[in-house]
C-alpha cells in the first residue's frame, strides 16, 4: 500500500464445518488448521489479530487488506484450508457455505479479541447454533434499520441538510 494511503479495517469473522460437524475436536487438526489460517493471511497481506477454532467452527478478527474484498478473503480462506486440510484427513472434510462479517471498530478491537479468545468459556453457555442465530437476528435488525429509504434521518443529520441548502 502506497505511503500517502491509511487504512484500517478490522472484520470479525465467523463460519463454520458442514452440517456443523466437529472436526476440530482434535488440537492436532486444530492446530493444523490455524498453522494454514496464518498463512493463508500473511501470503495475502491480511493482518491476523487473533483466531479460535471451535470444534465446529472459526471466529477471526482480522485488520483486511486493502487489496481483496471480505468474499475473496474467505474463498481464499476457506478454500485453500479445505484443500489441505483434506490432503492431512484423506478427502473428508468441508466448510459450510456462507459466513458472517462484522466491522469492528478501532475502539472495540481489545473486547473482540478477548471475546475470541474466550471461545472455550463462551460456548459451555451458549451453542453455535443460538450464537448464529443471535447474530443472524442482529444483522436482521441492523439491516431494517439502516436499509436505504427506511430509516429516519437523524434530526441533526436533517438540521444540517437544511442549514446547508
């Protein structure tokens, strides 16, 4: 990335095995695959914060590189990891489709962080299933809210608009 350009863009993501089978119930396979993750990430200039793989699936924070979208990150994620993660078990393993991708703000990075690598503690009161679908009613309603034409215009936002014409 050139000098004159500034860029942080902290992502947390999340996704998981199919049919959310626990592959990673091994630390050795676990350990395999964060060896691939990191790698992965610093062959294509994605800062890596912090990742923990949970038997059935993986959160990351990662600063993005400017270079690549959110989708092409996880297909290179997600796709080189399967591969070789299938040469290391002889062809049975997969990820499932999909994933989930929040912003971080700068200000938020230290809680995520301690949230990822909580995941141990984190997931004896909650399961992946009702963490998922907690995000996935999240993103629902952020989504309603902020969707274009929906939303209200903040009064200030609206006070300023007048002002300025």
């Amino acid at each position: 990335m050139p000098v004159h350009s500034l860029k942080l863009c902290w992502v947390h993501v999340i996704w998981g095995t199919k049919k959310r089978f626990g592959y990673f119930s091994s630390t050795k396979l676990k350990m395999k695959c964060l060896e691939i993750i990191k790698e992965i990430c610093s062959d294509n200039s994605i800062y890596l914060k912090t990742c923990y793989i949970n038997p059935e699936h993986v959160h990351l924070l990662v600063d993005m590189s400017a270079e690549i979208s959110i989708s092409k990150m996880l297909k290179l994620i997600k796709g080189i990891s399967s591969r070789r993660l299938n040469e290391e078990m002889q062809g049975k393993f997969e990820w499932a489709r999909g994933y989930a991708a929040f912003s971080v703000s700068a200000g938020n990075v230290d809680g995520v962080v301690k949230y990822i690598n909580n995941q141990s503690e984190h997931h004896r009161k909650m399961s992946f299933q009702d963490e998922w679908e907690k995000y996935i009613g999240h993103y629902l309603e952020a989504k309603e809210k902020y969707q274009p034409g929906r939303g209200k215009v903040s009064e200030a936002t609206d006070q300023a608009v007048h002002r300025d014409t």
